[in-house]
C-alpha cells in the first residue's frame, strides 16, 4: 500500500482522537433522565461512567501485545471498529444490561486505543511532539465538547429517544474506522526483548506519572458525570447547568491545543501542570461552596485547567521513552494505573450524593484532590530527566 502524506497521518490521528471521548460525556446531560427511567441509583447509574474508565485502565497494558501481534496501525482500525460497535448497542439502552454492556466494551476500545495512538505519534512526528500531541489533545477535547453540547439537541431531534441520541456517536467512529483501514499497517520490531519487555511498574517516576493522570481524570470524569447534578442542586435551572458544563467543556479546547504548544516552546511543562493543579483547586473550591457566584466564570477556569492537564499528561511519556514500543508502554502504565483509580471518582461521588443527601461533600473532597495535582507536579519538575 502506497504510503500517506504527514498530512494524511495526522488527520486519521485527528479522527481517532474525536472518538475517545465522547461515549462517555454524552451521557451528562442525561444521567438524572436516565437513572429515573431505568430506576437506578446514582451509585449504579455512575457505572456508565465508571466502567469505560476502569477498562481503559484494566486493558492498556494490553495495547503493546496486540500492537506486536497484529500490528500497531491495525489494531487502531479495530479499536474503532469496536467503539462504534459500544455507540450502536446503546440503541438498546433502555435495558440498563445492554448500556453497562455498552460501557464495557467501548472502554475496552479506548483502553488499547490510547497507548498505541502515542506510540503513532512517537513513530511517525517524532520531531514535531509537542504541536502533535497539541492537535491530538484538541481532537479529543472536541469529542468531549461535543458529546456534552449536542447529544440533548440530538435527543430532542430524534423525539426525545435518548437511546439514539447517544448512539449517534457511532457514525463518527465509523468514519474513523475507514480512515484508519487507508492506513498502511506497519510490523513491529523483530528484537524479542524489545517485543516483550514489561510495563515500567519499577520505575518511581513512571507512578508519579501515573498518579498525576489518575487525578486529572478522575477530576474530569467525577465533573463530567455529576457536574451539571451539582449545579442543578444549588438552585440553577436544568437548562443553565447544561449549559455551563457545556461552557467548561467548550473553554478546555483552547488550553487543550495551546499548552503542550506551549510547553515544547518553552520548556516549562512542569510549571505549566502546577497552574492547572492551582486553578482546578480554586474553580472547584467554588462550586463547592459558591456554586451560584460567577458559575460561568469558574466554569470557564476548570475548563482551561482540566484541558491543559490532559494535555500536558499525554505529553510526559514522550519524554520518558525512545521507541513508539516503549513510548507505548509507558502511556500503558499511566493509562492502566491512572485509569483505575479515576474509575472510583464518578461512583465514589455518586454514592457519597446518596450517603449525604448533598454534593457538596463529595466535591469538597474533589477539591482537594486538585491541590494534589499542584504538589505531584512540582515533585515531577523537581525530578525531571535531562536529554
């Protein structure tokens, strides 16, 4: 197969980057609908969340094998193909069975997704990492933001059937899938202990790595799944609280593109992740505790600090590893690791709402996990690798 342009690379890179996202947070605007529908609890209900999170941490260590076994280019195309296939299931969804199952397996495909997505960066710009994890991370964060704004608008234009609102998804998930099949599939190194060599788990760094992730996410899937609850609680109209998430996720594009632009420009990546701890603490200290002061003001910081903290966390294992195999194997571990413990952040908050009959102590509690953010980041500057 005649090989593609850079051009043609980093759009089929954009296309799959739209997809790792959306499943999950087009369920927001939904959740309060679906939990009376199907009679679940918050605690159960949080499981559509939950569920993708955890694959994505249980089955990253998976993605190097398979990117060894059937092709690192390949087994992208098959990811897609299987986040589609979780997006259609949902047009059964209203058995709570087949949505759980749903959740499951479109975790599975953007648990291998994600670590081979940045071996594809490492193997093929590898000159250019900064401006292409900045439009990798731009990609998925219009995913999200768009999951958030449009599925309510999709579901009023199918007749209130949120079954289909959410499995529209799928279509472009399926573009992704062709785009990626035009792509040529590359073998992998024939050099056995390169092929099998383990995940970093006896490196210290690489948990300070993974622990950093694991906050980020669980910060942003605890606020992608109950966020617009906690605003709706305080007093504000459904439609208003809809619509502040919707700002957040929408304000996380910009920092999203521009911090990891800005972090290879001028070397501050470590600095940068601290701001984002620091602003990500107080956005949330107010929604905790002034939830109806300038709600759109602080919804536009958490969505700048938590974009730029994704972003810049897809950006540290480039620099930890000198292959796309072993670049690979350290965004596994993140993933895996990090990905795990963010699975606990949507049900914990979930089950506390029902525990305490209010929000506010579970984002209390979220709000202290966003000043960690500042402290692990300035002890990974602290340690940081010289080339």
């Amino acid at each position: 197969m005649k090989a593609l342009s850079g051009t043609a690379l980093l759009l089929a890179l954009l296309l799959a980057a739209v997809n790792l996202r959306p499943g999950i947070t087009s369920l927001a605007p939904l959740i309060e609908r679906i939990a009376a529908e199907l009679a679940l609890s918050r605690g159960l209900i949080s499981l559509t969340t939950a569920l993708p999170v955890l694959c994505m941490g249980l089955l990253a260590p998976l993605a190097p094998r398979l990117a060894v076994l059937l092709g690192l280019e390949r087994t992208i195309t098959l990811c897609m193909g299987a986040i589609a296939a979780a997006l259609l299931l949902r047009l059964g969804g209203d058995a709570s069975a087949v949505l759980i199952a749903s959740a499951v397996l479109l975790g599975a495909g953007i648990a291998v997704a994600g670590p081979l997505l940045s071996g594809f960066i490492k193997r093929y710009f590898v000159e250019q990492m900064g401006r292409v994890v900045a439009w990798y991370s731009l990609g998925m964060a219009v995913g999200g933001a768009a999951g958030a704004v449009l599925t309510a608008s999709a579901t009023h234009w199918f007749g209130e059937r949120w079954t289909h609102g959410l499995a529209l998804w799928a279509l472009p998930a399926l573009l992704a899938m062709g785009a990626w099949l035009c792509v040529p599939n590359r073998g992998e190194p024939s050099d056995r202990e390169e092929a099998r060599a383990c995940l970093p788990w006896d490196q210290p760094r690489a948990w300070l790595i993974s622990t950093f992730f694991a906050i980020q996410a669980g910060l942003f899937y605890a606020l992608a799944t109950w966020v617009v609850a906690r605003y709706h609680e305080a007093g504000l109209s459904l439609l208003r609280s809809n619509g502040l998430f919707s700002l957040s996720m929408l304000t996380g594009l910009p920092s999203s593109f521009l911090f990891p632009w800005l972090a290879q420009r001028f070397g501050h990546r470590y600095g940068l992740l601290q701001a984002c701890g620091l602003l990500a603490c107080l956005s949330l200290a107010m929604i905790t505790f002034a939830p109806t002061l300038l709600p759109e003001l602080w919804a536009v910081v958490i969505g700048l600090s938590l974009g730029g903290a994704f972003a810049l966390s897809l950006v540290l294992p480039l620099y930890e590893a000198h292959t796309p195999l072993a670049v690979s194997r350290w965004t596994s571990m993140m993933l895996c690791a990090g990905y795990c413990m963010a699975s606990l952040a949507p049900v914990l908050t979930g089950l506390a709402r029902d525990l305490a009959g209010s929000y506010q102590p579970a984002f209390a509690v979220l709000t202290g996990l966003a000043s960690l953010m500042s402290l692990l980041a300035w002890r990974l500057g602290k340690g940081v690798r010289r080339d």
